[in-house]
C-alpha cells in the first residue's frame, strides 16, 4: 500500500528517485514532478530504446508517457538542474539540453572535439555543466550558450592513467569545480581565479588546485572511486569506501 499526503508548503513532494537495478543510476532523473528515464540496452539486442528519454510528470491522473528524441546512439547519462532542464549524452559525445516542461530540445552540444574522445563524466548545475574526458581536459558549458566558459587540466601525474583507469567525476556549484580520481584524491578548484585569456579562460597549473583525501583510505587499505559526486555551496558528497557508504566533506566558510 502506498499512502499519499499533502506536502508542508515550501517542502517538495518528490525528493529522488531509484532504479530497480542500480546499475542504471545513471539513465535516471527527477526534476520536480517529473520522472525521466532511459531503458537500459538488453543483452546481445541490437535495436533497443536506449536513445530514447522517457518522461513522465509523477502528477498527471493520466500517467502519460512521453518521449525526448534526437539521440542516434544510445545514451550514457541523463541529468537535471531542478529547475526544469535535462542533459543528456551518448556515445558519439552529443550532448543535448532539454526544457522538461516543454519536451523539447533547447541545444545540441558537439564534444567531440574538445574531449578528443570519450566524455566520461558530466554533473549539471544551474545553467552551467561540467564534463570531463579520458584526455585530461575538463570543461565547464555554458547552458545558454553551449560554448566552452573554462578548460581545466586534471593535474599533471593523472593524465596518463586515465587512459588505463578511466575513472574520473565531476561536479560544480557556483564558481567551484570539484574533481574526483580514480585513487580516492579530491581537487577543488575557484573558477573566479583564472586568469582571463579572452573568451575561454584556460588553466593547466596543479598549483592552483586544492586538493584533499579521505583519512579513513589508510585505514580501509585501500582506495575507492568516486563514481556518483555532488556538489552545493558547502559540501562535497561522494560513494564511501564500502557499498552502504557515503563520505560528506565539508567545503568550510
């Protein structure tokens, strides 16, 4: 039995949503009362609905289901910004903004190019992405735009080894970018101190980074990959060293 009560004003009703298998965190979102999802690919099946984005408002009597389309691969990760817009990309590198509301498409992003490869990361907020590639480069997006606002480097020692490991997330808010490795080391970074080089603000320099690590690693004997990272104005919440575990840092004042 499910039951329903009325929520306290200024509280919202719907606060997050989860797959039934949670290896499909990933093509999940929920934006208001709105649920969107991605049917996973099945197995050894070539034609499939894994371009396609899946929405339903939780509010409608009529539980209509409705369709994003425009992807021609099939769809790695969906995001909202709670404010009404869902991002998205594939396989190929097209990211592509939706207006939830709307169902229609506000942008399409190429990052082909600026990743020279495969995107690997993306976190979203307010009207600003974040994306990072096995090539090292992390950019933040403009969502008004779709260009490129700053490039970022990871730090120098990790660049190689995400060939290898591939394991790298992203998250923004505000004027903060946080980076997460593959061994368990954090990276913190003010967006307002690049230095300006026009257009594009640029930065390769590790120096510039505040970097940070979990005191429990050495006791645990071992690392953990920050596989899903948020993000707000003072603290960073990642996957803990155990499965039943997550680990909140504190960004401080």
């Amino acid at each position: 039995m499910i039951s329903h009560r009325e929520p306290i004003a200024g509280r919202r009703r719907y606060v997050m949503a989860w797959p039934e298998d949670p290896s499909d965190v990933y093509l999940i979102a929920l934006d208001g009362s709105h649920l969107c999802w991605v049917e996973p690919p099945p197995e050894n099946e070539q034609d499939s609905d894994s371009n396609v984005i899946f929405v339903r408002d939780l509010d409608d009597p009529e539980e209509r289901i409705h369709t994003l389309q425009g992807h021609e691969e099939p769809i790695s990760l969906i995001l909202t910004n709670k404010e009404g817009t869902l991002v998205s990309y594939d396989s190929r590198n097209m990211i592509r903004i939706w207006n939830v509301a709307s169902r229609s498409c506000e942008r399409v992003i190429d990052a082909s190019a600026a990743h020279r490869g495969f995107i690997i990361c993306m976190n979203v907020h307010s009207r600003r992405i974040v994306t990072g590639g096995k090539n090292g480069h992390v950019h933040v997006w403009s969502l008004d735009t779709g260009n490129i606002t700053h490039t970022l480097s990871v730090p120098n020692q990790y660049i190689h080894q995400l060939h290898a490991h591939g394991t790298l997330n992203v998250a923004l808010h505000g004027n903060r970018v946080v980076l997460g490795l593959y061994d368990g080391v954090f990276y913190l970074r003010d967006l307002n101190r690049l230095n300006d080089e026009g257009d594009q603000q640029q930065s390769s320099d590790d120096s510039d980074w505040y970097c940070f690590r979990d005191d429990e690693i050495e006791r645990h004997g071992f690392t953990y990959a920050p596989m899903t990272m948020s993000m707000d104005a003072h603290y960073v919440i990642t996957n803990g060293a155990f499965p039943d575990e997550l680990t909140v840092w504190d960004l401080g004042p």
